[in-house]
C-alpha cells in the first residue's frame, strides 16, 4: 500500500475544512434589519431570536431620506428588512429597490386591519405592508406655557424664543409651514415654497433643536415646553409628565404610515418572513405599541390594547384627525426645491 504523503494530508485537510465552513455559511441565521430609532424594543428582538435561532443585526437610520441613503449606498444584499414610509416606498418601487413579497409566507397577514391596506404608494400591497401609522401633533407643558394654542401660527408667539423641538424631518417641517400658511403641503409651486421659507426663518429664534430621534427628552427634561413630534413621541412624554397637553392643529396634521419592505437582492429573505410574521403575532405587536404607542393597525392586537392607550389621543389617533390629515407624496425631481429650502432654514 502507498504511504499519502504529508502534502496530500495537508490538502485534504484544507478541503474538508473549506467544504466545513461553506457548510455553517448554508446554515448561517442571521437577519439584517434598517429601521427607525425606537420603534421595537430590544425584547422583542431578543424574543425572536430565542424562539427561532436567527440572529438579528438591527441598525436604524432618523428620516426616510437617510433609509433611501443607506439603502442606495449599501452593496446589494446589505439589508434584508426596512421600513420606509408611504412616499418613500413608491420612490423605492420606482427605482427598483425592493422586492416583491410573497405574503402565501405570512401566516399572520390576515391579523392587519383592512382600513391600512391598499394605499395609493403601492395599491395591491406588491411591495409592502403597513407596520404603524402616525401623525404629528403640538405637544405643550401646561406647568409652563397657559396661552391657549390650536395653530400653528400660534407658534410664531416671541414668548416662545428658544422653547420649541422640531422633528428633524424636512418634509414634515416644510409640510407644517405650508399648511400654517393655507396651502398643499405637498406643493411644488415655488412661489407657496417661498412663503413657507419665510414663516419658518421667522418661528427659528423660537427653535431649541431640530431632533428625530427622541424628541420627547426636551419636554421630559424641560429644556423645551413645546414640541411638534410624532404622536407616539407625544405619548411617552405625558407618560411622565401628566401636564403635557396634545394638540392636533387646526390646519391639519401630517400623516405616516411605515411599512415592512425587503430590499432588492435581500440575502435572507425566508429570516424576514419570519420576522415579518412574528411581528403581526397580536401579542408581539401589543407589546411593540405598548412600548412605542403608534397608531395600530393590527386588528387582532386591538382586542388586547389597554385602555391607557386606547382612550388617549396621542397614542390612539381619533379617526377624524387621520381623514383631516395629510400624507407626504412623492413629489419626484421637485423635492430638490426643498432640500434648498431645507438647507437655508437649517
């Protein structure tokens, strides 16, 4: 019998250890998701990991327009789960950027409330289903600030100097000037955009911090005593402040709705499904809104909601405020006007 030789060992070794390693690259359970600043607790994350074995790499990003960033950047393949909101999604689907779902993988589907499906950013639902909904609101620390507001023109009041936190968000705030002011927050008219850059130069003495992350730390800690935030934001402040009052401006509030989205060339799709359907588990999202009180939209969580959440009008946002309010619409190549808007406000 011929003896192998120490150089055929030596590659046999390197083959079975190379074939062993692609092996735990086949078996790897890993999901890579792109999200919003507190929006699912990290026990949630650590739950699903413990029950299906899939490790999670949760990044976040503070606007739709960093999420399109990020995405664009990002080699194919990076993110395997985001969660744009509506107009972003048709920007995502017109360039491309996501896959379709196939929702024959959801078990849980039929739990979302029918009233959220089928918006006009993707109609048939081809590319995304609704996450939560939201709305901004004009929250108000009533220990410091008794005048009465229901506008926002009232915001414009030089009492105010330096007192007011702004989302960080340039269609939302440009949005919020055009409407004080009585037009289309969705315009492109540049003459309106004028106007609205005019109103904002004059409410930013008023401006404490422009901040998307946690907007509600200003009120909580009182460095600020008014705030225009989305309402979960809101929420969580009168949590711990009982004297922080809601207010839905007369004009009309912005409108949200995030979604579920799984980018183009997404590396672990079957993971996001799972994810995807965890999350519209009814006791999973109870605890999502329960922890960040977005507007539900979940049919089969509302049944389990507590009453602190359903009988208060940040959290839970009374139907009239969602038919007055106003999503934000992609506006294509005009959105460059307000980024220039954007640039000279800030």
């Amino acid at each position: 019998m011929r003896k192998i030789g120490k150089g055929l060992i030596f590659i046999g070794c390197m083959v079975l250890i190379l074939f062993l390693s692609g092996c735990s690259r086949k078996e790897e359970k890993v999901l890579n998701v792109l999200n919003w600043s507190s929006y699912i607790p990290d026990s949630v994350i650590r739950d699903f990991e413990k029950e299906t074995g899939i490790q999670v790499n949760y990044s976040t990003y503070s606007s739709n327009e960093e999420c399109l960033a990020k995405v664009s950047s990002a080699k194919e393949g990076t993110y395997d789960l985001i969660f744009p909101s509506d107009y972003m999604i048709e920007i995502m689907i017109s360039r491309g950027m996501l896959e379709k779902l196939d929702t024959t993988q959801l078990s849980n589907v039929g739990n979302l409330d029918s009233l959220y499906l089928h918006q006009s950013f993707d109609s048939q639902n081809q590319y995304s289903l609704p996450f939560v909904m939201a709305s901004t609101v004009i929250a108000v620390n009533r220990d410091h600030i008794k005048d009465d507001i229901d506008s926002y023109q009232d915001l414009l009041n030089n009492d105010y100097v330096n007192n007011i936190t702004l989302i960080d968000d340039q269609r939302i705030i440009i949005g919020m000037a055009l409407l004080a002011n009585g037009y289309d927050m969705n315009t492109v008219n540049e003459k309106e955009l004028e106007v609205a850059k005019d109103w904002l130069l004059q409410l930013k003495p008023n401006i404490k911090a422009f901040d998307s992350d946690s907007p509600k730390n200003f009120l909580i800690t009182e460095e600020a005593d008014i705030a225009v935030l989305w309402n979960a934001e809101a929420a969580l402040a009168y949590q711990e402040n009982k004297n922080i009052e809601f207010i839905y401006p007369k004009e009309g509030s912005a409108l949200s709705m995030d979604n579920f989205a799984i980018p183009k060339g997404a590396r672990h799709m079957n993971e996001a499904y799972q994810f995807i359907d965890y999350i519209l588990r009814a006791d999973v999202m109870k605890e999502i809104i329960e922890s960040y009180p977005y507007k539900n939209v979940n049919q089969a969580t509302q049944a389990l909601l507590d009453p602190d959440y359903l009988y208060n009008i940040a959290s839970n946002i009374p139907s009239d405020i969602i038919e007055d309010g106003v999503y934000v619409k992609n506006i294509g190549e005009s959105v460059k006007l307000y980024d220039k808007l954007w640039a000279e406000i800030k």
